[in-house]
C-alpha cells in the first residue's frame, strides 16, 4: 500500500501530470485552457515518467525476444541433417 503511495506522489510532482489534473478540474467547472497553456503542456511531454518507462520497456521486451530466440533456436549440425 505505501508503495502506491509514493508512486502517486512521484507521478503528481511531475509538469505534464499537473497540466492533466489543472485540466480536468476546469472541464468540471467549464472553464477552457488558454491556447498558451496547451502549447505550454506539450513542452512537457518529453519530460514524463511515462515516456522514460515507455522507451525502458522496449528495450526489455527486445532483450527478453533476443534471449529466447538464443535458447530456443541453439542445435547442432547432427540436429539440422536428421
């Protein structure tokens, strides 16, 4: 439970998480974003946590396809004329 926690502090302490929350809070209240503030949050896109745990999980999911393709796919020459 506490690592919930802090994970929620984590995301709420970065830009582009600020901006979503600012903006829904306005839809509740039907108050628009200036264009200044939109074009100010996609600044803020690159910087995210979830960008850096995007790019971090592909490079995971190319080891783990390189590594299986290594184990599955070793045999020897015996193997390959039978």
């Amino acid at each position: 439970m506490c690592t919930g926690l802090i994970m929620a502090s984590i995301r709420v302490s970065e830009p582009y998480f600020k901006f979503l929350i600012k903006k829904q809070f306005y839809e509740w209240f039907g108050i628009l974003l200036d264009e200044k503030e939109i074009s100010n949050s996609e600044a803020y896109m690159s910087d995210t946590l979830s960008t850096f745990l995007t790019s971090s999980l592909n490079v995971e999911l190319v080891h783990v396809i390189l590594k299986s393709i290594t184990k599955h796919s070793q045999g020897t020459i015996k193997d390959i004329e039978k």
